[in-house]
C-alpha cells in the first residue's frame, strides 16, 4: 500500500520536499504526496491538521509529515496531528547552535525568500536566464566571451534543458550550440568558438535514445533514423576528442546530474538561490 | 568572520546544498560556501578530507561539513576530517526505520538520478520545458487546452523565469502571454485565452521595480518610463479584476516563492525531479 507523504512549510516548502524526498528514497516504499506551502496562519494550519486526520483515519495509517515552521503557535497545530511528523531542520540546527556559539533567529521566508540583501544577486540570476535564452541553440554567437558555460552537441541530446537548468538554479550564463546534419560531412568546430575553449563542455548521447526522442518530435523521419543519429553522435564525438573538449554522456543522467558534473569539470562555482 | 560551509555528496549534491543551506540560513552568520559533488571514491573523499583540513589550519575555524553519502567507507573519510560534519538526510532516516517498520536501503543517486522507473516522467519533465519554450511569451497561441498554467502580463514582469521554473522543476507545461503597449488603449482579454480561465494566472509588479528593469534593457526610453510602466501596470491590474484572474505582485519574491504561490492557488499538484 502506498504510504501519505506530507511537505509542509510557512514558505514555499522546497526545503521540506527535498529532505523529505531524499529520506523517503532511503526505503523501498511507494508514497503519494501532497505538498502544502504558504502554512502561515493557525486557521490555515487547523485545516491542514484536518486533513491530515481525514487522511489517518482513512487509510488506517498515519501521514508521515515533512515540515519546517518558524511559528511556534502554527508549527504545534501541526505537531498535535496524527501524521507521524518530522522537523526537517530542527535535528540540524541545534547541534549546529552549539558550534557557531550562537542562538538561531528563525525568519520565515528566509531560504527561498527576497531580501534587500539578495536583490542584486537575483537580478543576476534573472539576467543570467536571459543570457541563456538569447544563446540558446545557436542563435547568437555573439557575446560569448559573456558566457560562463558553452554547450555543444546534436539536435536534441539535452543542451538546452541543460542550460536552462544551469541559468535558474545557478545563475549561469549558459550557452549553448548545436551541430546539425548539414556539417557532418566535414565537422569542425567554428571559428567562433575556438577563443573560448574553456568553457566548452560536449554533450553526447546514445544513438538509440537519441532516435526515440526525435521520433517523438518527427516521426519516421531521416533525422529520427538510427543511421543518421548514430552518424552524427560518431562525428561529433570525434570532433570533442580531436580539440581535447571534455564531454558526458547524458544518456543515463537527469539535468541536475549533467549540470553538477558540468560545473564540477570546468570549475564553475555554484551559488545557491 | 565568514564561516567555511561545505555540501559534500556521491551524488548531485543537491539535497546537501538545500539542506544546509536551509540550517545556516537561521543564524545570522556570513559563509563562504563550498559545494563538492560526486565524491565516490575513496580517493577522491582523502582529497575533499585535505582540503577542509588545510581550511581549518588556514582560518583556525574548523568548517561545517553537511554530507550525504551512501558509501560507509568513503562517509567514514570525510568524518574524519577536521570540519564540522553534519549528515543531512541520516538523522531523519532512524526514527522513519522505525515508523515504516522496515530497513532502509540506500543507492546512491536515487534522489535526483534517473533510473528505468523514472525516465518516462523525466521525458515528460522534458516535453514540458519544450512546451513552455515554444508557448512563451505568446509566440504560440495554439494548443493551449494542453497548458497546465497560463501567465499574464505585461513585459519584463517576470512571467518567463516563472514559467520556465514551473517546467523544470515541476514538469509544468506553463504558457506565458504578454500585454503590450499597443494593446493598452483599448486593454481586453483575447479571445483566444477565454476558455481556459481556470488555468489563467496574472503577474503584476511595482511600476518603480518594473521601470528599473526595463531601464537594464532599454536605457531612457519610453518603455521603461515610470509613467508608461504605471499606465501598462494600473490597464492590467484593472482587466485581472475585471475578469476574476486571481494575480501576485512579483516585486518582492523570488521565482520559488511566485511559483509555489501559483501552484498553490490554481490547485496543481507539484511533481518532484
């Protein structure tokens, strides 16, 4: 039986979802969730608290609650419910007190919040994204001495995904280029590129997968055939090793793999937002 | 003085980062942040252990050190170091053992790795980025029965980090329509987004903050002037009203915060990646 998995938070719950996901991927149970941001008022908390009884007394077994609430008079309506209930960063924080020799002063809002003190690095998140867009699948290759990150591989093996993710997460700026059929015959890497080999990072992809996702866009196509696709993965696979460009197989790896490697490879750090 | 923080991880590192981050963000202490993904070996562990260890001799501070790591051999490595070692998911893991009656059996990359069972949801993650790319900024206005989410407003109010936040990390298909300064003589909702009113979302902005951003993009122009921005936001403001669009003010929150916020209101469930 799958087993009510609660995110709960006073802001917008990523962090309660991503501990209590991480824990819940340490057991081999099936789990429906329900994520429930903004818990800020006690009328609001009282109606979680309901449904989280509803659901006990419905399935027989107790929710599993996910939360973190600066209020103490919210975060106990939430404690007096019949889901077996987890402060995410309350186990952490207290041994921490004791090392920074100082006492926590919770603020809601401030993990994924907006401060004075951020805006400036916001706005160059936000700028960072449209960089990315502007340079996405080669539609400029100027300014690139802007980029932090330049992209390279064939039509649909995830540059772009990849970029974006690297801009929004990260505050990247990522570009990225793409090599089409028409350069196989006598693939190079363009003159444009080659100040900026440093940046470079390759993406390459299984022939086979490749085909299944750009059948999904054209089917029964030459640029979907197996033949083309692994063509055009062997030609460029070739051009990454002979300009020594380092590259992964993105094959088997989400977006937040290939964009952890990526910025662990070329040494770009990683600023949280 | 600024604290060492490292996010230690074999995998992403990502669930340390939010983690840690989360915890030190409720003390008022400045850091200096460090995150090392995919530590697997034990090489390469020995490596991570030198370098907190030469940060400590360096600043007389030992780091803190939030980790995640499946591996005993290669977490015993980094336990040994000098730093402040904190494992960010192994606190909540016991006392769940006990609530689901059942061991815990970790893999390492489970939490943000792509795996047989996961890869048709993360096709859909994809397809979702690929349909709010080609929906934004109202260059489609076709299939949009297939939207999950329809934003509203006028340029630059920040509807196309939102949506694209939506689709990376919910696997959202979000549209994005924009209201033009040719539009606000005669302002009206087109006719082409009536029938998806329960998908309709506005996002407005302080006329100040919005002239300020346009100002990075087109300095001194009439586009970004504060009269123009104050009519285009008091035109839109007036037909989200007018058609019972449910709209935030963006000004001051992050694209986490505007998301989880809009997700929230509409009644669409959150899908984790």
């Amino acid at each position: 039986m799958e087993r009510s998995v609660f995110f709960i938070s006073d802001g917008t719950a990523i962090t309660a979802e991503v501990v209590g996901h991480s824990v819940m991927s340490q057991f081999p149970v099936a789990t429906v969730t329900h994520t429930l941001p903004f818990v800020e008022s006690e009328a609001r908390a009282r109606a979680v608290r309901e449904q989280i009884n509803a659901l006990a007394k419905q399935t027989g077994v107790r929710p599993v609650v996910f939360y973190s609430i600066v209020s103490p008079a919210v975060r106990q309506i939430i404690e007096q419910s019949e889901g077996f209930c987890q402060d995410v960063v309350q186990a952490l924080v207290a041994p921490l007190e004791q090392e920074l020799g100082m006492a926590p002063d919770p603020v809601a809002h401030r993990t994924h919040g907006l401060t004075a003190t951020n805006l400036n690095r916001y706005d160059a998140r936000i700028a960072a994204i449209d960089y990315t867009l502007a340079h996405d699948d080669g539609i400029s290759l100027r300014n690139l001495d802007q980029a932090q990150i330049i992209l390279l591989g064939v039509s649909r093996c995830g540059k772009t995904p990849t970029s974006l993710y690297l801009a929004m997460q990260y505050g990247i700026r990522a570009a990225n280029y793409p090599f089409i059929a028409d350069d196989m015959d006598d693939l190079r890497l363009p003159a444009a590129l080659k100040p900026y080999h440093d940046k470079l990072f390759g993406l390459t992809i299984s022939p086979e997968r490749l085909a299944a996702i750009r059948d999904e866009r054209l089917n029964d196509s030459r640029y979907a055939s197996l033949r083309q696709c692994r063509l055009e993965i062997n030609e460029v696979e070739t051009l990454f090793r002979k300009n020594k460009i380092n590259f992964l197989n993105s094959t088997n790896h989400s977006v937040e793999e290939i964009a952890a490697k990526i910025m662990d490879v070329l040494g770009v750090s990683r600023r949280m937002y």
